[in-house]
C-alpha cells in the first residue's frame, strides 16, 4: 500500500513539475488561427518569413 501511494504522489508531482515548466517556456501558448495564405507560407516559409517566426536572424 506504501508503494502505491509514493507512485501516486511522484507521479502527481512529477506531472504538477512538468505543467509548470511547459508554462514558463511558452508551451501553453494559445493556438492561432491562420488563413489559407499563411498557410502556404508557413509550408514554404522563404529566409524573411522564417527569420520573423522564429526570431532569429542569419548575419550575413
């Protein structure tokens, strides 16, 4: 009976740890919602787009 309730509270710990790193990552963030124009872009996403998506910009 003791093992059963140490892996209930490790795993309800452990899933309570993992809800708050996701939150503070960003994980959580709402979904958007995107037409079919952003949708072709994002499939094909050219060097300008995918540098204003992932913020990261190449030196040249």
């Amino acid at each position: 009976m003791a093992l059963g309730i140490v892996f209930s509270l490790g795993a309800g710990f452990g899933l309570m740890a993992l809800l708050f790193y996701s939150s503070r990552k960003g994980y959580d963030e709402p979904p958007v919602l995107m037409d079919e124009s952003e949708r072709a872009e994002s499939a094909n996403p050219s060097t300008e787009n995918a540098e204003q998506l992932t913020g990261h910009h190449e030196s040249q």
